[in-house]
C-alpha cells in the first residue's frame, strides 16, 4: 500500500466524496496494473500448456484458485462475491490461454528455400 493510500485508510471516516472517489481511482489504476500482470502470466501459462499438450481449461486448478482467494479474504467483500470476481477473471485469462494457442498452431512455418513472408504464411495456414 503506497503511502497516499496509507493516508487515505486512516483519515476515511473523514474524507469528502472528491477524495473517495480520488482514491477509487488510484485502486482501480492499481488494479488494472496486477490484471495487466497477471494476464501476462496467464498467456506464459498458455504457451507451456501448448507447448506440452496440456488442456486449458484445468477445473481442479480453478477450484483451487477459488480456494486460496476465498482464504485470503479479509472482507468486507463476501466470500461468493470475491468468487463470482474471480471466476469472470479466470474465464478471461482462459480466453487468452485459447489465443495463445491458436496463434500458436497457426504460426507460420519457415522453410528453408522460401524467400517472401507470404509463401511462408500459406504454409502455415495449410497446416
């Protein structure tokens, strides 16, 4: 927690409507930050999992993310909410993860003789 939100959780009971909402924002920028983050890491996991024939959709590794958010939650959010969060964050990253490894079937493959982009593009494309 950076010191400006330090500040804002000790004087909330005190803090006008402009500076609440100031303090949303800063929130939301930080959380746009670590989705930004994590959606990074959820594309590295989609190159792996293509890489070793691996399933994207892994239900018992979800119910375990579900799991360890539902025991980190210190409130106020209820426990079903936070998971509801979480399953829309999980279906996204699950999106990506599909992205990943469609790009990847479909990379185009070099083959030595061909000189244009192009040529090496229809292959990949009979693949």
């Amino acid at each position: 927690m950076d010191d400006e939100l330090r500040r804002w959780a000790q004087d909330e009971d005190e803090m006008t409507l402009e500076e609440l909402r100031e303090q949303i924002d800063v929130l939301d920028r930080q959380l746009v930050d670590l989705l930004s983050e994590r959606a990074r890491a959820a594309k590295m996991v989609g190159h792996l999992k293509a890489a070793t024939a691996l399933p994207v959709y892994e239900p018992a590794r979800e119910k375990l993310v579900y799991a360890n958010v539902r025991a980190a939650n210190k409130g106020p959010l209820p426990d079903i909410e936070l998971t509801h969060i979480y399953e829309r964050i999980i279906d996204v990253m699950r999106a990506l993860q599909r992205e990943e490894l469609a790009s990847e079937r479909n990379a185009p493959v070099y083959e030595p003789g061909l000189d244009s982009g192009a040529e090496a593009r229809e292959i990949g494309k009979k693949q």
